[in-house]
C-alpha cells in the first residue's frame, strides 16, 4: 500500500515523468520541416508609379538527406533514456519505501518492548515497596527499583522519539508531510535464503535501469554519427515571385533555386565529434559495470554483517 501511494504521490517521479513528456514533445518538434516564408517584393520603389514593380513571393527550404528522420531517431533513443531514468527513480523511491518501511516496523517493535520494560518496572517498584513496608528488603533495594523504572521509562521515551522520526521521513518518501502515524504489519523474525553476490550483480548488469540508460546513449551516438554524415548534405531552398510591372502593364513571374556547395564546410569537426561521443558512451558502459560492482560490494558487506549478527 505504501509503495502504491509513492508512486502516485512522491514528486520526483512526477518529475522525471515530465522529462519524459518534454522528449516527446523534442522528438515532435526535430522531424517538422521549416515553414514556408511569404513576402512582398518590390523594385522600382523611387520611379513615382511609372516603372514600379511590386508582387509577393513564397520561399520554402527543403531538408535533404534524411536529416528530418534522423533527428528523430536520436530523440528516439533520448526518449528512452528519460523512460529508464524514470524507471530507475520509481526503483529508487521504492527501495526507500521499504527501507522506511523497516526503520518504522523495528521502531514500533522498540517502542512495543520499551513499554513491557516500563511495565515490569513498575511492578519491581510495586514489589520493593512492598517488601520494604514488610521490612524485608532495605531501602537501597526501593531505590534501585526506582532508578530501573526510570531507566524503562527514558528507554520508551526515546523509541518514541525514534518512531515519531521513522515516520516523518516515510511520509516525506510517500509525498505525505500530513499522514498520521498508523501501526504497520510486518514479520522481523523471518530471514531469506542467502543472497548470491556473483548472481546479483549479474542481475544487476542485466535489469538495471542504470545500465540501459548507458546502453540507450551508445545507440543514441550511433544515430548522431549518422546525422553527422548527413549534415553536408545541401538544402535546397526555392523562392517563387508573382509581380506586376507598371512599366509595360503586365505581370511576371520569378523563380530562384540555390543551395551551398559544401566544399569549405563538410562538417568534419562534428563527425570526429560524434565518433569520438560513441567511444565516450561505449566506455561509459563499462565504467558502469565497475560501478555497480563496486556498490554492490559495500551493500553485500553489510548485509553479510547483519546476517552474521541474526
């Protein structure tokens, strides 16, 4: 139930769903062609209406060499990178879930025992009074009875005090500053069977998100490659002119077709850029698995620990 209320409620994960959405939009937005431009021409402007010239024109630049499809196909691996990035702030916040989940169950059973010992205490102070009344014990026995009661007392105050914190930092993983405390059930005695370390950390490799984060952005430099080559590939932009001449009182059309010749500029700057951000990405992968391998290391010495001490 907890988890479900994070996964509805906890604002990162809104957060990166909204990056998600804006990629979406990014990969709308790089396929669209440019606009067609309409304007007014005019020559001729300073011969009083005699040889005046004055029409409209339509320009539209047509995108060449797949370059609309490719920026699409780089947006596309984006996208799934904000999908897994996703996906790995909703493994996030449920593993603080359960963490928080625990912290609150161990404190609610802290404050549970503290309770009993403030119970058992009170009676031994009931008990040494009595037998103090009844002159068979001495008065340093009342007091010792006492100071254990207080020490029952301080001991349950201050699983109190750690219940009360448990809670505010679950609420605050479920988006929830106002939920009230409320008793969790869960079982503390049982212990699972013995994690494998070598077999966690290939499921790791396999299923993280991180991972294919990784994997996403050596596809997504594969793609930018190609764009690099396509981007020497010339546009071609037209211009159409509809006039009328004052001058011999009729009317005549224009046309312009251009495009850069690409033998200064081939872009050779980006395509070395892009070849070396695919050797970048590829031995990010590898730097990721060092990571995660390292990571798992420390959680696995823990939890061998707290094994041991179960």
């Amino acid at each position: 139930q907890l988890e479900g209320m994070a996964i509805t409620a906890n604002p990162v994960l809104a957060k990166a769903q909204a990056f998600v959405d804006a990629a979406r939009g990014k990969w709308v937005q790089v396929g669209l062609p440019p606009n067609t431009a309409l304007g007014y021409s005019g020559q001729q402007i300073g011969s009083h209406g005699q040889a005046e010239q004055n029409g409209v024109y339509l320009q539209q630049e047509f995108v060449r060499g797949g370059k609309l499809r490719l920026n699409r196909a780089i947006v596309d691996q984006e996208i799934a990178q904000a999908e897994q990035i996703l996906a790995t702030q909703q493994q996030r916040v449920l593993t603080d879930v359960r963490l928080g989940f625990y912290d609150v169950l161990i404190a609610q059973r802290r404050t549970e025992m503290t309770q009993q010992l403030v119970t058992i205490a009170n009676q031994g102070m009931t008990t040494a009074e009595a037998l103090f009344d009844a002159k068979e014990v001495s008065q340093a026995d009342v007091l010792r009875a006492r100071i254990e009661l207080q020490s029952a007392e301080l001991l349950h105050k201050n699983a109190r005090n750690l219940y009360v914190a448990a809670w505010s930092r679950l609420s605050a993983v479920l988006g929830d500053s106002i939920l009230e405390p409320t008793p969790l059930v869960g079982d503390l005695d049982a212990v699972i069977d013995q994690i494998d370390p070598d077999e966690a950390l290939q499921r790791l490799i396999a299923q993280s998100p991180e991972m294919a984060v990784a994997l996403t952005e050596v596809e997504r430099a594969r793609w930018a490659i190609d764009r690099a080559y396509a981007e020497p590939v010339p546009n071609i932009d037209v211009q159409a002119i509809l006039q009328s001449d004052n001058g011999t009182g009729s009317s005549n059309g224009n046309l312009q077709v251009s495009m850069p010749i690409p033998w200064l500029n081939r872009n050779q700057g980006g395509i070395r850029q892009a070849h070396a951000e695919l050797v970048a990405a590829e031995r990010g992968v590898g730097q990721l698995e060092l990571s995660l391998k390292r990571r798992l290391a420390s959680v696995y010495q823990r939890y061998a620990s707290a094994r041991n001490q179960v």
